[in-house]
C-alpha cells in the first residue's frame, strides 16, 4: 500500500496545524473553531458574528483608551497603538484571485463531471455504490445534523493526522486488509451479477 501524504494535498501551513506542529498555534486554531461552531448549535450565525464583533470591538476600544490615557499621563507621543496593522497592505491581489478562483472552477467543474457520470448511469459499479452512500447517509442524517457532522469533521482533521503518524505501520496494515477484503467481495459481486463487469481498461 502506498504511504499517505497527507503533505502533498494541502498548503504546508494547514499540513502543520493539523499535525500539532506548533502546539500553542494549533491549540488557538483549534478551539476558536470548536468554540465557533458549538456557540452555532445554541445561537443562530447572525447572533454569533454580532457578539463575536462586538467582543473584539470592546477589547480594541478598552485598549486604544488605555493606550491614549496612558501616553496622556506620560507625555509619551507613540501615535496610534495598531498602526502597525492599518499601514498593512490587506487588499487581495488579482493574482491571487484568479488563481484561486480558477482552482475552484476546476474542482467545481470535476465534480460536475462526476455526478453527471455518476447519475446518468455510465458505470453500473460506481452508481450502485455511490447509491450505496447515499442510503448510509439517510441513516446518518437521521442522528446527526449537519452542524454536529462539521463539528465531528473538525475534531477528526484535528486528531486523525496525528493518530496515524503515530501508528502508521498499523494502520497502514489493517486498511490494507480492508481494501483486500472489499476488492475481493466486490469481484466476486461483478463476477456473477450480469452487466456489472467492468470493461477491461
């Protein structure tokens, strides 16, 4: 079996958050969004990003006060205390733009491919099992919404990457098992299912 390179399918910035290379970054990261999406489950998004703008507002307010009073009592001539930050350049680039969006189209457009493909019947196999994950996902619909599913989703991405590079050689066994045991089952199927055979490639 191959190795997994998680390294290869995404920016080395993600790659290192999800892999805890930076605890402390990681940890930050990882809790704004759990924290984000458990406060979702119990206030509508509308009341999320209006208190989530006004705490940021209250901390920068309290502090740019603190700042003036402070150079007021020092006769201290600092200037603003986040100058620093409005001087900066946030302003996307046309490059990057079009460089993203044409990412995005790409992938939009593969994956329209796919389900007209899928839908329209051109692989027997591959439409009976994509029906097959449709019908798991009714089941899975029925005990999870789709905000617990992001917050499973979330605590996974978070977790999982570390798990397998800890015990990789293990896991890396058992999925091949796995595999060998759907690939066998699945031979056997098209084998004596008439029409499911795949044409030789």
């Amino acid at each position: 079996m191959d190795e997994l390179r998680i390294g290869s399918v995404g920016p080395p910035a993600v790659v290192d958050l999800l892999y805890w290379r930076d605890v402390k970054t990681t940890g930050v990261v990882f809790g704004a969004a759990l924290l984000l999406l458990l406060s979702l489950t119990m206030c509508s998004i509308v009341s999320v990003c209006s208190y989530i703008g006004l705490a940021l507002l209250s901390v920068t307010i309290c502090f740019r006060i603190y700042k003036g009073i402070l150079q007021a009592i020092q006769k201290s001539d600092e200037g603003h205390p986040f100058k620093q930050y409005l001087d900066q350049e946030v302003a996307l680039s046309e490059e990057m733009v079009h460089k993203y969006s044409d990412v995005a189209l790409s992938k939009l457009n593969k994956t329209i491919g796919e389900l007209r493909r899928v839908f329209l019947v051109e692989d027997l196999v591959d439409s009976i099992k994509f029906a097959v994950l449709m019908w798991i996902l009714t089941y899975v619909g029925a005990f999870f919404n789709g905000l617990t599913l992001i917050i499973l989703g979330l605590i996974a991405a978070f977790t999982c990457p570390i798990v397998y590079e800890k015990h990789q050689a293990q896991i890396d066994h058992y999925v091949a098992l796995v595999n060998n045991q759907v690939k066998d089952v699945v031979g056997k199927i098209q084998a004596k299912v008439p029409g499911m055979k795949r044409k030789a490639e």
